[in-house]
C-alpha cells in the first residue's frame, strides 16, 4: 500500500447506531481498532455485513485489489467502514464562514439569478459593499456568479437592478453526516450515506 493513503480519507466512521458521523484516514482507523474503540465491517454485500473485532479483523486475508498494509504478521486488510464500539451519537456542526461555507448554505446558486454555479463562476459578494460599510459575515455576503457580482461592483443590488433570492442568515448547525463526501467513490459507503446531488464537494478558488 502506498504510504500517502494511509493518510487519506477513505475510512467511513459510523456509531455504534451504525449511523455515519465521520471519514478518516486508515493510519486513524487502525488506532482505533487496534485501542478496541471501534470494530472493522466486513462488507459482502448489502445484507451480509459483520462487526470485527481487531483479532478478527487482522486474520483476514486481503482479497485481490483490496487495500492492505503490510506488518510483522503479514499483510492487513485497510477497513473502508469501522464502527464505533460506545459513541451513539450524530454530532452536530456549524459551517465555517468563506467560500465553501457560502457555497453548501446557498446549495451552489447564485442567489441573484438562481443558476447552479460551476466552482470556478463562484464568488462572495457583500450585499452591501464593504467600501460602504458592509460586514464580512453570514447575514452580508451571498453566493454570487463572478460575473453578476463584476457587474453589481460597488453598488446595493436595488442600485444594481437585482433581488436576492433570500434574506442571508447565519446557517443553523447540521448532522455531521451530512457533510460527509465520498471523493474516493468508494462503494461500500454508498450503503450508508443518503443520495445527494454528487458526492464531491465542489474545490472552490477564493
């Protein structure tokens, strides 16, 4: 196994409700294995899944073009899904305000015109400039095409001729699992993370 992955993100983290809450690396997955705090899943299928302990989990024998590391006992199969032994909770978190926080609030619209936006057409504007006294912050600033925000330039929109689509607020906390992407595409994570309109997060240029 390549040593970068071992500091990937390609392990899904469920809680012992079976619930995803997190994604983490396998070097961290393998801590938690190994500290009994969580069990590997063995995953043959959609309704053939078991919970191993780490004794159980390192006797495995990696199958033909499965991730495997390799040690003193031989080789181990990397987990792509672990489940927590006690933590049964879904965590909740606050966006991160910037682009990328922007962007999942507004679900990647212009909230001008209303279009789904490519990352690279994404820009913050500030509802009311900053040169004008505007805040950078949650209830100040909105997704906007690049475009439609050089146009507005130094004005409000009503100057600009333009209507939100929304009063911009501060988002509410959310479930942590939904903020969980599978950009690896791994498929045994798609047994636990609900259908969502893609699974990469957009890489957004400030």
């Amino acid at each position: 196994m390549n040593a970068n992955l071992l500091h990937q993100t390609t392990v899904l983290v469920l809680n012992r409700h079976w619930q995803a809450i997190d994604a983490i690396t396998p070097a961290e997955a393998f801590g938690h294995l190994a500290a009994g705090s969580a069990r590997g899943l063995l995953i043959e299928g959609p309704h053939d899944m078991q919970a191993l302990e780490w004794e159980e989990w390192r006797g495995l024998a990696p199958a033909e073009g499965q991730a495997a590391i390799g040690t003193t006992r031989g080789q181990v199969r990397v987990p792509t899904v672990i489940v927590l032994t006690r933590y049964d909770r879904v965590p909740m978190v606050r966006l991160s305000f910037g682009l990328t926080g922007l962007w999942e609030r507004d679900e990647g619209r212009c909230q001008y015109t209303g279009r789904t936006l490519a990352p690279a057409e994404a820009s913050i504007d500030h509802v009311l400039p900053r040169s004008r006294g505007g805040e950078n912050n949650w209830h100040n600033c909105v997704l906007s095409d690049r475009r439609v925000n050089q146009r507005k330039g130094n004005r409000t929109p009503e100057e600009a001729g333009l209507r939100l689509l929304s009063v911009p607020r501060k988002p509410r906390p959310i479930p942590a699992s939904a903020r969980i992407r599978n950009h690896h595409q791994i498929e045994d994570w798609d047994h636990f993370l609900e259908s969502r309109g893609g699974n990469r997060r957009p890489t957004l240029q400030s």
